[in-house]
C-alpha cells in the first residue's frame, strides 16, 4: 500500500516460533522436523517480507528458554569457535514475562537465526531427555503413571501457556505473528 493511505509507517514483518522441546515433542521427532524446516523456509525466504522479515525462537518444556541472538551476540567466539546463543530461563511459569527484551531474540539477521536453529538440540534437548527419564523411572518405568510424571506433564501444559503469554507481552507494542509448535498430549 502507498503512504498516501497509510496513517503510520509500515511495520517490519515479526515471526515469532514457540517451539515444544518436552521429551514428548523430542522423542514423536517434532522439535527436531520443525528446526529442519525453520531453516529451509529462513534459506529459502519463504517468509513474507523477505529480508526486513524479523524472526525470534523461543522454547518451552516444563520452563520457557529466550535465546539472546540479537544486540551483543556474535556467532564465533575465541579463535574461530562457535559460541552457543545464551539461554535465558523463565522459571515461574505462573507468572511469565519476557525474559529478554525484543531486540535481543527477534533478529533481522538470518544467519544468527540459522546459527541459533543449530544449537538448539544441545541447548534444550539434553536437559530434558535426562528430566523424562527420571520421570519415567519413577513411574515405574512405563511413562503413563507415577506423581512425577503427572506433575511433569502439568509443568509443560503451563510452561506452554507460559510462553505464548510471554510473547505476546514482548510483542504488544511490535505487533508480528505467534507460531505455537507443541505435541499432542
């Protein structure tokens, strides 16, 4: 649309991805298919507004995970090597917020979101295999019963409510659009 029939500027394009890394997600192979297709749609610009295009990533299993990739983050630290994106944790699910400000996990640029997508498994995926395995070895080892695994599944309900709450605080004077990837439960 031209500027004669726009009242403000146009917004820059915001996508933001809530991604579902529970043991559940992990172990049915939908956090690892959804990271694979994030990065084929980011290198194939199959976003709308191509390169102003703004995405961020968060993740959620029974704790909301923001990664600063935006505003201070550089991929490559000490002599060449990768520096992971930090992981910043919203351990009250009860009351959630953003983590971080806007700026530092929506990026326009691609290639830290690429870098960021590569990273994830060994961010997220470790902690949370390790909390399912517990929680199925006290369920008596077949994952369907036990208190702690009950109360493992009610945290992952709420962490996911959690971040799309989050989000859509970080995102109340931005706009963009909200993307929830869970497994079924």
């Amino acid at each position: 649309m031209g500027p004669d029939y726009c009242v403000r500027p146009p917004q820059t394009p915001i996508y933001v991805f809530c991604l579902d890394v529970s043991p559940n997600a992990v172990e049915a192979g939908l956090t690892e298919a959804t990271l694979q297709a994030l990065k084929e749609g980011v290198r194939e610009g199959v976003l709308p507004g191509g390169e102003k295009a703004r995405v961020g990533l968060v993740t959620f299993a029974s704790k909301v995970q923001f990664y600063r990739i935006g505003a201070g983050w550089r991929e490559g630290g000490k002599d060449g090597e990768d520096e992971p994106p930090s992981v910043y944790v919203l351990g009250d699910v009860d009351d959630p917020f953003a983590a971080l400000p806007p700026d530092q996990w929506i990026v326009a640029d691609k290639i830290k979101f690429l870098a960021l997508l590569d990273h994830i498994p060994a961010l997220s995926f470790g902690a949370t295999a390790a909390a399912a395995a517990a929680a199925v070895a006290a369920a008596g080892g077949n994952g369907g019963g036990g208190v702690e695994y009950a109360q493992m599944r009610e945290r992952e309900e709420a962490a996911s409510v959690a971040a799309v709450e989050a989000v859509g605080d970080a995102l109340a004077t931005l706009g963009g659009r909200v993307f929830m990837i869970t497994a079924s439960r």
